[in-house]
C-alpha cells in the first residue's frame, strides 16, 4: 500500500471535479484527482458530449429528411448504426483527450480508483488494477456526481429496459420506443431517436412536461415535439412493464388513456425518471458528513461542507443537477482552498438547457416563480414566426419570452425555444448579473438579420413598443 501526500484531493474527474482540479493546478497547488470511471466523468463519456454528437447526427438526418421543402432532391436517407457510433465515440475520445492534455498540463495527478474517506483527512484509494492506496491531503473536494435512477419493478437489462447511459450507447434504433420521463433526458433522447426513425410515446406522470419551466414554455414545445411525430401522455403513469417474445409489454393509465389501463408493446423502453447523488460509497461517516433523505451533501457558497477543509461541488449538492453549475462551483472550491476569500457561487444567473428540436434555453425566473416570489410581473414575447431569419431557416415555430418587474423593469427571466436556443441564452445570463432592465435589451442594437434580435424584440413588445408583431397592448410609445 502506497501513501501520497497533496495539498487538494478532488474525488471524481467530471465537469466539477475537472475544474476544480485544474483551478487548483493553476494556483499552485499539488492536487490529486482520482476516478472510478474514466477523466471527463458522465459528462463527457455518456451524457453531455455523447448525447449531443447524437442530437447533431439526428438534426442532420431531419434536415435531409425535410430538404424537398428547400427545393432539394435527396436520396433515401439509411442509418448506418456502427458509423453513427463511431463518430459519438470519436467526439467522446477527443474531449477525454483534451482533459487529460490539461491535467499533464497543470501538474495535475490523476489516478484510477474507488475512493472512500478513512479519516477527515484521508482517502483509501481501491485502484482499478488490484491493491489500495492511501492519499493525504489538507483539503478534499467530493465532486462524484449523480446517476440514472433505476426503478425495481422495471428491472434494467441495457437491451430492452435502459436508463440513459444505455441508451446513448445506440447498439439499435427501435422501431417503437417508450420513454417514462418527459424531463430533460427524456425528451433529449425522444429527439434522438425520433430524428433516426423511431416511433416515441413519452409519458410524464406530472401535468408538464419539463416541469419547473415556464408554463407557456413548455406548452410550445409540447405542441411542437407532438407535431413532430412524438407522442405525449402527461398526468399518466406506469404500472407493468413485462418481456415478452414480441418485445416490451408497457401497462399505463392517467389522462392520456382516459383513465382507463391501456397496455402497448415497444421494441425498448427507457427509465428517464430522474437521477441520484452518487455518495454512498464514500464512507461520509469516518469524514463526520452526513447527508439529507435523498443522499444530497449541503454546503455554502464557498462550497464547504460542514467539515471546514473538506468542499462539495456539482450534482452531489441538490439541483440543478448541471454540468456547468458544477463547473463554476468547481473553480468556486479551486479558489477558496488557495486563500482567495472573495470566491463564492452566485446562482443567480444558472442557465439550463434542453436539446430538443428545436431547443429550449432557460435562465432566471419563470413568469410563475416570479409572480410566487411577490413580483408584478411585466412580460415581453416574440414569437419565432415573425423572425425573418427563423423563415430562412425553415424554423418558425418557437417563442422569445421575457420576465421582468413591473415596478423597476429589471429583468427576471429569460426564456426561449427556438434553433440554438442554447447559444441566445448566453445574453439572458450576461442581463441578469449585470442587472439589465427590459429597456436596456431592447436599445440594444442587434444585428439583423438574426434570431438574437427576438430577444431586442421581446424586451420591446414588453413596452408596447415591438416593430415586427403587432403590441398585445398597443400604447404610445413613451418617450426616453
């Protein structure tokens, strides 16, 4: 059994794990980051990365699909599985690559293992080939993460019954598929597979889908993803989920069976219920942490637990559960162990993302946490079929909402579907922690012809003031 000595161990190499341990490099200090699995975590191997090379493929076989509306004549459009696969392992083994590059590059020890606390101050490390070792440190950030939820009575067999790390795997596009689940995995993988051939019911036991977005939010893209092909069952559950030689027999009822048990038979179905904190096999007790009923470890904005040198960051906090919440809290830890005590999270201004066609992109307050809040609220809306760039895009169907306070015309929310939606956000966020007003975005002068200038739009139509729709309450502009 070897001993090491560090200054920082960071327990898990993903998205906050990464960050913090190159953070922490760059601020000199001798930092070891350990990992059951492989650098870049579920982040870069099964989720953000590999579903989006995926997302990408599908949007290329939709565009394809839809080129006779172009003017453009295009063969039958074939699937070949294996090269799919290969292009998704290929963006999977470049960004690993480059996180590797990084650690060598800020002197940043990384080793293979299943790590558990001995003491306050010291992790055994199991290691992948055989044998443990110990690692002692000052401080310690447990940056492990989360993983799919896999519910008992719908045994997981990564062939018919999957959880998203299967289903990204893509060893076959099945010809009916069911998703229980219509959050943002969900709907993410009822997208990809909708774009490659597959015929997708996706239930959500909740009234919404997406639940927690904006109400009219996530209204549009219900109706949009339902015009597309998918099938949306909401206020419904499920109960049996049996093989059989035909496939998968799936039992439900709610609202969309009429109340009645309806039972269908699916090639495959995938279990998007949600995700957990992976902590449990961290031993927490020997480092005097504890963590709530749903595995979650509480921290502050410095990311300390309430063990003083030893920090949390990312999924194994609560919610959101977003690779880039765990970045910025990562870089967060990095800076307060090096003695920078200015550094603290502010989630102010946390955007999350949802990759559907088109996408939807959401930061701040939603027209009803902001009214729950005590605000009165002003709204501002551009719908995408008004966006000239959108008709060059063959894109119209989508929405550009704002929120902000009636009283001080600050802004609160920024909320959008539409293409790239996960790019337009970026001026959401920016508004917000600088504090802009709706008059402020709306004098700023956008480039045209874009879909950016939706959102110049929207802050416009929230004054009365909107050029390219007609104002939903026509006033005399006022004066400035």
């Amino acid at each position: 059994m070897a001993e090491h000595q560090a200054d920082a161990i960071v327990i898990g190499a993903g998205p906050g794990g990464y960050h913090a341990a190159i953070r922490l490099g760059q601020l000199g200090k001798k930092v070891i980051c350990v990992d059951r699995d492989e650098v870049g975590g579920v982040c870069l191997n099964w989720g953000c990365s590999a579903t989006k090379a995926l997302l990408h493929v599908g949007e290329i076989a939709r565009q394809i699909r839809q080129a006779g509306e172009l003017g453009l004549t295009a063969g039958e459009l074939h699937v070949e599985r294996e090269r799919v696969a290969k292009f998704k392992t290929d963006v999977v083994n470049a960004n690993v690559g480059g996180v590797k590059t990084l650690f060598k590059g800020n002197n940043v020890q990384f080793l293979y293992g299943e790590a558990s606390f001995k003491s306050p101050t010291q992790i055994v490390l199991k290691k992948r080939e055989g044998g443990e070792d110990t690692i002692v440190a000052q401080n310690i950030v447990i940056a492990t993460g989360s993983a799919p939820i896999d519910v008992k009575s719908w045994p997981r067999d990564g062939k018919t019954i999957l959880n998203s790390d299967d289903a990204v795997k893509l060893e076959s596009v099945p010809k009916e598929l069911l998703v229980i689940g219509a959050g943002v995995i969900g709907l993410e993988f009822a997208t990809v597979y909708t774009r490659l051939g597959a015929k997708v019911l996706a239930i959500e036991a909740l009234p919404q889908i997406l639940t927690g977005t904006d109400v009219e939010i996530a209204k549009t893209l219900g109706r949009i993803l339902k015009k597309q092909g998918i099938e949306i069952m909401l206020s419904t559950t499920v109960g049996k989920i049996e093989k059989s030689a035909k496939g998968v027999n799936a039992t439900f009822k709610g609202e969309g069976t009429n109340g009645k048990d309806e039972t269908r038979t699916f090639d495959a179905v995938l279990v998007a219920v949600g995700r957990r904190p992976v902590t449990d096999a961290l031993n927490l007790k020997a480092a005097g942490l504890s963590t709530d009923e749903k595995g979650f470890i509480a921290v502050d904005q410095q990311m300390r637990t309430s063990v003083v040198h030893i920090f949390a960051i990312g999924d194994v906090t609560g919610a959101p559960l977003l690779a880039h919440r765990a970045m910025a809290q990562g870089v967060v830890a990095a800076e307060v162990i090096s003695g920078i005590r200015s550094a603290a999270f502010d989630p102010v201004a946390v955007p999350n993302c949802v990759y559907t066609d088109p996408e939807v992109a959401t930061v701040g307050l939603s027209e009803e946490e902001a009214k729950a809040k005590g605000h009165e609220v002003r709204i501002g809306k551009f719908p995408l079929a008004a966006s000239g760039r959108a008709r060059t895009m063959n894109a119209t169907d989508g929405l550009i909402k704002l929120v902000g306070d009636a009283k001080t015309d600050m802004l609160l929310g920024m909320h959008i579907v539409a293409p790239q939606a996960e790019s337009l956000i970026g001026e959401g966020v920016i508004a917000l922690e600088m504090g802009a007003t709706l008059e402020d975005i709306g004098l700023c002068v956008h480039p045209h012809p874009t879909l950016t200038e939706g959102i110049m739009e929207a802050a416009e139509a929230a004054h009365g003031k909107a050029i390219h729709i007609l104002n939903p309450k026509p006033r005399t502009p006022t004066a400035v």
